[in-house]
C-alpha cells in the first residue's frame, strides 16, 4: 500500500464514521503544483481517542497536540486533528491545544499559506481559507497570519521558509521576509538536531545555491553557520580561482550539487574550504600569491567542530571531516606511488563522495579535470584485488617462521602490504621468501 492510497482509505473512514477529514499541507500543494508528495498528512474533526479506535494499527505520537500516527502495509499517515494552538513557550510546541469541529481554524494555526490548502479525497474540492492557491500561482512563500507571530511560535519557520522559497524557485513576501531578518538572531533557540536536518534539506533538495543565497540575505547564515559567512570577500589567486572569492566558488559548487546527493558529500561541499578564511596570507604576505597553507586540515577541525556543534553522527562527523581533509590530495595523484594511490581510492565512499567532491571543486573554478581523469581512469583498469590485495601473511605465519609477538609483527604486515600494492609480491611464496630475505637475515 502506498501512503497516498493509506490516506485515501482513511479519509473515507472517517467519513463514513460521520467525521469530516481532509487530505492537507504539503501533500495538497504539490498535488496542486502536479508534483508526487514525498507524504501525506490527514486533518479532521475526529479526536485523537476515536481515531485510535477506528485505526487499531495506529500509534500515538503526539496525542497531546492531536497527532496519531496510522500505519498499514508499509505505508503510514499523520493524522491530526482540527485545532487552535495557545502559547509556544519553548518556541516549538504549543503549551495547550484547543480541538476544533471548524477545518479553517486548523489552517490558521499551520505556517505557510501554500502549505495551508486541505483537499476533500471524494470531491477533489481545495479549501483554501488563506490564499494559498493565488500564493501558489504568483510564486510567493507567504506566512499565515502575522508572520511575526508564526515565527515566534516556531523558528525553525524562518529555515523553512528559506527552504520553500529555494526548492520553488518562489520569492519571498516583503513582510515575511522582514520578520525573518528580525528574528534570524533567535535561530539560536531552535535544537541542533532539528536545525540540522533542515539545513540538510536545503543541500539536498537541488537548489542550493539559492537556498544558501537567501539564507545569508536574511542573515540567518551569520547565526547558523558563522564561519561560512566568514568565506564572503575572502580572495583567491586567480591563476587557480578566476571564478572569485572563497563565497563565490563555494555557491558554484553547490550550484551544481545534484539533488539527493549524500548529506556528507554535500556537507563536504559547504564547508570543503572552511579554512581558508582563518589560513589567509596575501601575496604581500607569501612574496608571491595568495595562499592557505594547512587550510584543508585547518578545516577538517573546524568542520569536526561545526558536525559536533550540529548533532551529527560520528560516523557522519567523520566522513565529512575526512573528505575536506583530503580533497586536496588529487594534485598529487601523477607523483603518488602505486601503494599509496592504492590506498587513497580505498578511502570509505572514494568514487561515491570523494571523487564528485574533486569533480565539482574542478568545475567551479580552473576547470581542469586532469586528475579526475587520471583517478577515474585508474579505477577503470585496476582489477580490485589489486587495490584491496588478499591478504598472505598473518600474525600465525610470523609465530611459525619463528618471529614472537611484538612492534616487528606490525612493521613487517605493512611492509608485505606495501609491496603487495606495488605489484611485487603476488604470491604467499613471494612472501615468504621476502620476509626471510628481509627481517630473518637480519635477525
């Protein structure tokens, strides 16, 4: 069952239950817009007790404020109930909610009007209480009400609206926009988590760019991420960056971010040159040109930083950190040993982040794909048992050519290794003699 199908079903449930129920928020806008909804969420006048009780699959997720969640094949549906919200204390969730028979109260509660519209399942009717549709059609992200208040009660709204604004190719309305900027200080208040995933969703939904443009002219850039608004201005030699500044070649790059890019490559991309502000010389500075030395590892700290500061996974902390660490590494791919160019296509997620990462950074400013060529050639015509080498020699076999156990056990695997990824030693006989010419004659 798919959710649209779920939420169909459980629509005409509750009408013939004698309740009313609509399809509503963003699902009806992007059937309006004719795009397929990512989900889809239930309004309706049936208190959250009755809806438990006709849907016996559902689970109470917030009862509180109205919410239950129904579930069934795979498929699973919010449904809320029709409501006033009093008080936002905590900036997230109202301190008591009212229950309402009327759809148009609910409507006024939610935050934008284009995410405001319901839509009746059986007459395909649009109850739209607050100009969505005419907002739909001018291309406008419009609070509800008094846009002040909506972000009061919310701030992550200001996020969203930024979001929406991007993802639509929409403007944003005159005051909306002027509550925004007031109150981008207050992002402050919004968790970690919750602004990470927002923030995950403006680089992944294909419009970046934008979205990072319109979040530093409403200056909730300056508040979210500091130290990317620190990129504006900063200059760049331009025998290697004629595209600009460090800000400038950052957009190109997200410009050109697939949709649905992995959130660490896209992560990496926003803050792949994070260190170059705090690594800035001038060519008075250098006697030469402008330069950044260290800026990679510089930023691999300051991205770590950032991913811990966000809630971030460790694994995800980790990645990030270690694609900006790396990502200048391609300049030395025509020098490197066979063993070590082995060992930096085997970094986790190589062709699926690192690489794209090097490809966009190319793009967005020399545009020469010299080493990208090289690398993805390399990947082509290397079997990968040759990058990834069996291993022939274990600790067992060191105890059996009469070795004990310490540091020497170490130093000699890796030295097999090394030897294996440069294409000399193929074999376990290869080995063996190898060990003894090296390490048991000198013993």
């Amino acid at each position: 069952m798919t959710a649209r199908e779920l939420a169909t079903d459980i629509c005409r449930t509750l009408h013939t239950s004698g309740f009313k129920a609509y399809l509503v928020g963003g699902c009806v806008r992007d059937l309006v817009l004719g795009r397929e909804p990512e989900d889809y969420d239930v309004a309706t006048d049936a208190h959250p007790a009755r809806v438990q009780q006709l849907f016996p699959s559902s689970v109470d997720v917030g009862a509180r404020f109205g919410v239950i969640l129904v579930m069934a094949d795979g498929a699973q549906v919010e449904v809320a109930t029709f409501r006033s919200d009093v008080g936002y204390s905590d900036g997230r969730h109202p301190d008591r909610v009212e229950y309402s028979d009327l759809p148009e109260e609910d409507v006024r509660r939610r935050d934008f009007t284009i995410n405001g519209l319901m839509l009746d399942i059986d007459t395909q009717q649009i109850l739209d209480f607050v100009g969505g549709r005419d907002d739909l059609q001018q291309g406008i992200v419009r609070a509800i009400g008094t846009p002040e208040v909506r972000f009061r009660e919310d701030r992550l709204r200001m996020v969203r609206a930024v979001r929406f604004a991007a993802r639509f190719g929409y403007a944003i309305e005159p005051a909306t926009f002027s509550a925004v900027t007031a109150a981008a200080p207050h992002i402050t208040q919004v968790s970690a988590e919750r602004l990470r995933e927002e923030l995950t969703k403006l680089l992944t939904e294909g419009a970046a760019r934008r979205a990072f443009e319109l979040l530093d002219s409403t200056h909730l850039l300056d508040t979210c991420l500091p130290e990317v608004s620190a990129m504006k201005g900063v200059a760049q030699p331009p025998e290697f960056h004629p595209e600009g500044d460090v800000w400038v070649h950052t957009l190109l790059m997200l410009e050109r971010l697939p949709r649905s890019s992995p959130p660490t490559l896209a992560w990496a991309v926003l803050l792949h040159d994070v260190g170059k502000p705090p690594t800035f010389k001038s060519a008075q500075d250098t006697g030469d040109r402008i330069r950044f030395d260290g800026h990679a590892e510089v930023g691999a700290q300051m991205a770590a930083a950032i991913c811990r500061r966000l809630r971030f996974s460790v694994d995800d902390t980790e990645q990030i950190s270690a694609l900006i660490a790396n990502h200048l590494r391609f300049k030395d791919v025509f020098q490197m040993r066979k063993a070590t160019l082995k060992r930096f296509v085997r970094l986790p997620r190589f062709e699926e982040e690192h690489l794209p990462l090097h490809q966009l950074d190319c793009l967005a400013s020399h545009g020469n794909l010299e080493a990208y060529d090289f690398v993805s050639r390399f990947l082509r015509e290397t079997p990968p048992d040759e990058v990834r080498p069996e291993r022939l020699l274990t600790g067992e076999d060191l105890k059996a050519l009469g070795f004990k156990p310490g540091p020497i056990f170490s130093e000699i695997l890796q030295a097999v290794e090394e030897e294996q990824l440069e294409g000399r030693l193929r074999s376990r006989e290869d080995v063996v003699t190898f060990v003894r010419r090296e390490y048991l004659k000198a013993k």
